[in-house]
C-alpha cells in the first residue's frame, strides 16, 4: 500500500511547476516538522510555495497549509528520486547524504542540511555527515567554528554557514513551554533527561 502511495506522490511530484519545485523540503518523518516548521513559516513570507516531501504517512506537514505536502514513502521510490530529483533547494534535516542509498541528484541542487539538535556536530555524527550539503543552517557559533575546522582537516571547500538559530527552542520560548523565567531563585530546579527520538 505505501509502494503505491509514494508512487503516486512522486508522479503528482514530477507534475508540479518549476516555480513549484524552486523551494523543496524533505522529511524523513513526523519527528523533523517541530525543525522544519518554523523555517517554513518564516519563508511563507515570500512569493515562493513551498513543496514538502515526506517519508511519513502521519507526518503534521500533511496537514499544514503552508506547503504543498507529498508522501515519498522509504523505499525505491524515494530513492529514484532522491537520484533523480530536478529542484533549486532541498533543505532537510538528514545528515550523511551521499553517504549511502541516498545520493544526490543527477542535477544542479542546492542543499541545505537544518540541524535537529543543538549539539556539539562531533558527538552524534559521522565523519563524513555534513560533506555533501552546499549550505548549513547552523545552531550557533559552536556550529560554524566545528564546521570550519572540518572543511580545513578534510580538505573540503567553504560551504555556506549560516548562523540560524535553534527554531524548536524559539517555538518552545514563545509558547512558554520553557518555565525557567518563572523560577524563584530560592525554588529547586529539576531537571529531566529522556530520548528524542521514537513514538514516546
């Protein structure tokens, strides 16, 4: 059933405008929209659409009116167009690009990696993650300094490091999720660790 689903959105994919195809998100699930929203919304501003590709069937872009959402699926079908794909910018939160299954485009694409975590880009990374992306939207100045050193050890080129912010943090500052402002100073402060990534 997916098989045919991503077969359709590809198709519907291929039947958009060139103005249409300017400006392409990729999702690889439910999990990238709370990174990829507030980028969006930003760029809603602009006379571009915005086209967003997703491997999720429940991913919240499907509902959102700010894009034009189309469900790509996990497997040939997303793989052919990931090698196929004919757009100005795929921005995504993927790292390790052209690392494995998932090559670039036999075309000229502009790629923007957004990160989904704030963290240090030597923790959680492999070597190679961030080699195949033209730009990078980077959390802060950590980003940018890792990032340079990286281009100059591996004897890459200057990718384009752009000192973006962190978009989930600013969503959960300006809904006050983050009470930190509220604390007394004289009020323990407690502190939660869990995992970010799965249904729960």
């Amino acid at each position: 059933m997916s098989f045919w689903r991503a077969l359709k959105g590809y198709r519907r994919f291929r039947q958009l405008s060139p103005k249409q195809r300017r400006l392409v998100f990729y999702s690889e699930g439910r999990g990238d929209w709370p990174h990829l929203e507030p980028l969006i919304r930003e760029l809603t501003t602009s006379s571009t659409p915005i086209t967003y590709l997703t491997s999720s069937a429940d991913d919240p872009g499907h509902a959102s009116s700010l894009v034009i959402p189309l469900y790509v699926g996990t497997g040939v079908v997303r793989t052919i167009l990931f090698r196929t794909i004919n757009v100005d910018v795929l921005v995504m939160t993927m790292p390790d690009l052209n690392s494995f299954h998932l090559r670039k485009s036999v075309h000229p694409v502009r790629y923007v990696y957004v990160f989904h975590a704030i963290n240090s880009v030597q923790m959680i990374y492999l070597k190679h993650a961030f080699d195949a992306y033209d730009a990078i939207l980077c959390c802060g100045p950590h980003h940018v300094s890792e990032l340079r050193e990286i281009e100059r050890l591996n004897g890459l080129p200057k990718r384009m490091l752009i000192e973006h912010g962190y978009g989930r943090l600013d969503t959960l500052l300006a809904t006050g999720f983050i009470p930190a402002a509220r604390r007394q100073p004289s009020e323990k402060i407690r502190v939660l660790l869990a995992p970010t990534w799965g249904e729960s």
